[in-house]
C-alpha cells in the first residue's frame, strides 16, 4: 500500500470516530416528547417539575403583631426547676434528685417569679432560668395549694427583669384570641396561640378546694408549660397556665388557666406573708366522708366553734354531747353571704377577697329551722 492510500485509511478512521462520538452525544441527550431537559449544574430555580419561586410577600399583619407580642412578652418568661436534696447515708454527702420542671413569668423588679404549685410541690431546691438562658438559684416566698399558685424570688439585678403587664380576666370573650409561652416538653421559650374556647370552668386544685373561674383555651399546652403565662393580644396577663384535660397526658386541645383576677389577688399576699390572707369565722366543719355517715346531704356541718372567735361571739353552734353521752348536732351552714356552701372548700372559697371587720350574712340549720346570723369576720 502506498503512503497515499495510508492517508485516506486513517482520514476515513478519523472520520468514522468523530461521526460515532457525535452520535454517541446526540443519543444521551435525546429527549423524549413532554419531557424537560436537565438543567445546569447548581440551578436549582430550575429543577424538574417546579416552578421559579415568587419573591417573598409582605409578612401579614397579624403576623407581625404576633411577633411584636413575642418580643415584648418572651423576656419576662422564665424555665423553673425544682429537685430534692437527699443525703447519702453513708457518705453524707447532698445529692439533688429531679423532681420536675416547668414555666413561669417575671412579676416585678424585686426577683419575684409566679408559678404553679405544682411544678415546685416536690422539691426543696429551685432554679429559675431567664430568657437570656442564665440560671439563678431560687427560694420559695409563699404558696397556694388551693389555687395552684406559688411565688419564687432569685437575687437578680432589676435591670435584667421583665416583668409581665397584668390585664384583666373579667371582660374576657369566648373567641378571643390567646397566646402561650412556656416550657412544653423542657423546649424553653415556645409559643402557641388560640383562642379561649370557654369561661367559668372548674378543676380541683392539690388541695382538694375548687378553683374556680378557670379559662379554658385550645392553645397548645403540654407538660412544661405548666406556671406560664396565657396573654391576651395586648401582651397582658389574663391567666396562668395550669392544667390540661387528655387521656394520653399531652395536648388534646383543652387547657386551663387561673384567671388573672384570682392571680392579682392572691399573689400580693403570698409574697408579703408567705400564704393567702384570708378572714375567717372560726369554725371547723366536717369532712365529706363524716357527713355522709351523718345523713347529712346538704351544707356544711360544723363540728367545733373556736372559743372567743366571730362564729362564736355570733351564737354558732358546734357539735355537743348531751347527758347520756350521745353526740348532737349543733349547726349545718347552709349559705355564707348568698353563696351556697356544701364543704370546707365551698367555706374558703365564700370567703375570697373579704376582709377582717365585714360582715356577712350566715345561713344554717339549726333543729331543722333556718336562721340567719350575721357574723363579723376576724383576722386570719
């Protein structure tokens, strides 16, 4: 073969290998009908099946209130721990034990913190975590078992406190939109809104006495946020997160909330003497149980009248024993100023917010007669 004819040859290989590389190209990147071709390497604007993304809206205006409420109130909800200090008995040595947590809010610039009962009812050592994630060692000032409130104090500069603005819970709506901060699950700082689905409920407290007046929200309130605050969309105060009503014990859409009438009420007292201050008739009545093995099927049955009290300088009458030994009934206190009572409970909560030195009318049976006795309250 000569040289002219070895050219051609490899001409013509050279020809064939570009034509098959060429067609190899064209194959790969044959696109069927109705489909969409790959795009570059790194845009995403333009991945299969989406569209280009919209520039971002204007947020709304009710998420920006919602926002603006977050930062102003945030700041004034705390984290609270609470553990048991157990000594060991053969080194001696303190050991702290968990007993629970939950939430709580700043109530002024003296380090006082409002918060469950029943989140600190466990344990003999606190501590009280601020928005800014600082931890401070805490003491208890007073509590309320009755209506599932206490007051902790942590020695914090004033500067560094928030307190929480404290509106009114008697003009509430049903509808009205409400919002939560807390502690759900130990997740600090959560915020959940909803609206008050209703007013005037009733739970038990730890103590067995009713709480009543109680919010009831669909706000999503879980373990964690008990003690903290519900607001309204001012940012105020209208109640403290208490409970929730679920069989599985997380949220199903029913909580509660103490009424701020009831918190700005008591919270004064608890932090000036330790316990709520309420007057008193001075009398015993007896337990449910007693009652029932008594007959007795409605009011409350006095037992003992404290000597010198208000109860026994009005001519109240306790249970006795007559000549052969045999105990008779004294009085059975029916209503306290109008109020229906049927338990000690009923007897405490007929006495809120009076004072010492009012006068209230008492109902009782007496000898299956009613009377009237008007009675003068005395200082706790």
């Amino acid at each position: 073969m000569n040289r002219v004819s070895c050219l051609l040859t490899l001409a013509g290989v050279a020809v064939l290998v570009v034509m098959s590389f060429v067609a190899g190209v064209s194959y790969a990147n044959r696109q069927e009908p109705g489909e969409v071709s790959a795009p570059p390497a790194g845009d995403t604007a333009a991945q299969p099946g989406l569209l280009p993304a919209p520039a971002r809206r204007e947020l709304l205006e009710e998420e920006r209130s919602t926002i603006e409420l977050f930062e102003r109130a945030s700041p004034s909800a705390v984290f609270v721990t609470s553990a048991a200090l157990q000594r060991d008995f053969f080194s001696m040595n303190l050991t702290e034990i968990p007993q629970g947590s939950g939430s709580g809010f700043v109530w002024d610039r003296e380090g006082h913190v409002v918060t469950n009962f029943h989140v600190i009812a466990q344990g003999n050592a606190f501590q009280v975590i601020l928005s800014d994630s600082s931890a401070w060692e805490a003491r208890v000032v007073g509590y309320a078992p009755e209506k599932d409130l206490a007051v902790l104090r942590v020695e914090v500069p004033p500067d560094r406190l928030r307190p929480l603005p404290v509106g009114s819970s008697e003009d509430l709506e049903v509808g009205q939109k409400v919002f939560a901060i807390g502690n759900p699950f130990g997740f600090d700082q959560s915020l959940t809104t909803g609206i008050i689905s209703a007013l005037g409920r009733e739970i038990q407290s730890l103590a067995g006495v009713p709480i009543r007046d109680v919010i009831q929200t669909d706000a999503a309130i879980n373990p964690g946020n008990s003690g903290g605050p519900l607001l309204d969309s001012a940012g105020r105060l209208i109640g403290v997160n208490t409970a929730i009503y679920s069989p599985s014990g997380a949220y199903a859409g029913i909580g509660f909330a103490i009424p701020a009438h009831a918190v700005a009420w008591a919270v004064p007292d608890l932090i000036r003497y330790g316990r709520i201050q309420r007057p008193t008739l001075g009398v015993e009545v007896a337990s449910d149980s007693l009652e029932r093995r008594a007959g007795i099927e409605e009011g409350a049955l006095v037992v003992r009248v404290e000597e010198g009290s208000a109860a026994d300088q009005a001519g109240l009458q306790g249970l006795r024993r007559d000549a052969l030994g045999r105990w008779v009934v004294g009085d059975i206190i029916l209503r306290v100023d109008g109020e229906e009572v049927d338990s000690a409970g009923d007897l405490l909560l007929a006495l809120e917010e009076r004072k010492a030195g009012d006068s209230v009318p008492v109902e009782v049976l007496r000898d299956g007669r009613r009377q009237r006795l008007d009675v003068t309250l005395a200082a706790p």
